[in-house]
C-alpha cells in the first residue's frame, strides 16, 4: 500500500479489492503458484496502433497491437508496470502479452530534504562513492548544484535545486514548500538504452550496477541532510533497499 500510496493516495483497502479511483480497482487472486497476483480491473480505452519507429522500453506497442491504452487505462497500465518492476513481477494482458520490466530499468532517484548542501559538500559526498566525481559550472548566483560521477558506459549526473514540482508521494507534507531536491539521473553512453524493453545479460547487469551506485549517493546524501528517497517515476524507496 505504500507503494500504491505514493502514486494514488486516494488508495483503500477494502476485503480484497484496492479502489484506486478513477473506476480503477485491484482485486486479489490468491494462489498457491502465485500468492502475490492481482487483477488490475479498468475501463477499456484505447487510442491509435502504436507507430514502430517510435521506442517503446515498456512493451506497450506489442502488448497491445490493436491499439494503446489511453487515459485512465493508460495510467492504471503504467502503474501496474512500475509495480512489477518495484517488485520484480510482470504485468499479463487478458490478451496473454506478458511486460516483465527489469528490476533496473528505472535507474534515476530523487532526495528531498529541508536540507540545502552546498556545492563543495555535495561534491564531498560524491567523491566519498566514486572519487573522480566532478563539479560541473553553474552561474555564481545559482541556487542549483551539479555534479557528475563517472559510472560504466556514463555518467550519473546529480543536482541539487529547488523541488519542483512536489511529488504526489509528499503533496500532503506541508513543509515541501520549503524543500530541496536531489536528482540522481542516469545518462548512459547509447541514449538508445532507454528504449530497451528487455536488455541482454550484460546490460542488465550493467544497469543493476549503476542502480546501485546511484543508491549509494542517495545514502549519502540523506544521510547528511535526511529526508525522502524517491525513485525516477516517485514511488516512495525504503533506504534498506538501496543497500
């Protein structure tokens, strides 16, 4: 539920069935096979074929050859996604299509804090991980920070700034108006990783390695400030995961 919250805190738990708006709702489906399945029930909306130039990291093109989900389908699926990734599931369609997300494909996180570091403190913390982590410039009267640290076949490059805008996960804290965001964000080598559905071996492993390295800085980072870890699409992260 605090996975679910962070994205629909309008999320309750009734019997079995979790309403999640929108005439949105998760039913449980206990199996011996699969204790941990959930039918996913939501309107039927679809929009036009999903064009083959175009990338599509999560499958949603051959999953649904006929035609895309749209609107609150659509953003029913893309939770249902981000759950199976978080934890290590797949998503199957009433079609039979299987999404089964790696674990790492979302590689980005987020620290929110009422903390602001300083430029030289935040590249003290990078350089704690990775020691060739580098400043890089920003204008003397900035309120933003950015260092970049070297990682396999790229960099992770991590800024300090304003938080705009306030994750759903944290909308209700009143003191986000004052907080300070962190962005820990992965830029691979070949942009063209992003589009991968499913990464080979290697690159999966690669991607597991640089989530992890990410996870350190964002350790770091609260545990010099506090705060919030968030992954890249604002699902709340337990700080023992990162580990």
């Amino acid at each position: 539920m605090t996975m679910l919250r962070s994205l629909r805190p309008q999320a309750q738990l009734v019997d079995d069935t979790i309403a999640l708006g929108e005439g949105v709702s998760l039913r449980h489906e206990p199996s011996r096979r699969r204790p941990g399945r959930w039918a996913l029930e939501t309107p039927r909306v679809r929009e036009q074929q999903h064009a083959p130039e175009l990338p599509d990291s999560h499958g949603y093109g051959r999953a649904f050859a006929e035609g895309l989900p749209f609107g609150a389908e659509r953003r029913a699926l893309d939770l249902a996604w981000t759950l199976a990734r978080r934890l290590g599931g797949a998503v199957v369609t009433d079609s039979g299509a299987r999404l089964e997300p790696h674990p790492a494909q979302v590689r980005d996180l987020q620290v929110v804090a009422l903390e602001a570091l300083g430029a030289d403190g935040l590249l003290a913390l990078a350089r704690a991980v990775e020691p060739t982590a580098a400043a890089l410039p920003t204008a003397p009267d900035s309120d933003v920070a950015a260092v970049s640290v070297p990682v396999e076949q790229g960099y992770l490059l991590v800024a300090r700034g304003p938080l705009d805008p306030v994750p759903t996960a944290l909308a209700a804290a009143p003191w986000t108006a004052e907080a300070v965001s962190f962005t820990i964000q992965h830029h691979p080598q070949d942009p063209e990783e992003d589009a991968l559905e499913t990464p080979d071996a290697a690159t999966g492993d690669r991607w597991t390695r640089v989530l992890r390295t990410a996870g350190h800085l964002a350790l770091a980072v609260r545990g010099a400030v506090g705060g919030y870890v968030l992954d890249g699409e604002g699902v709340l992260v337990d700080p023992a995961d990162l580990t």
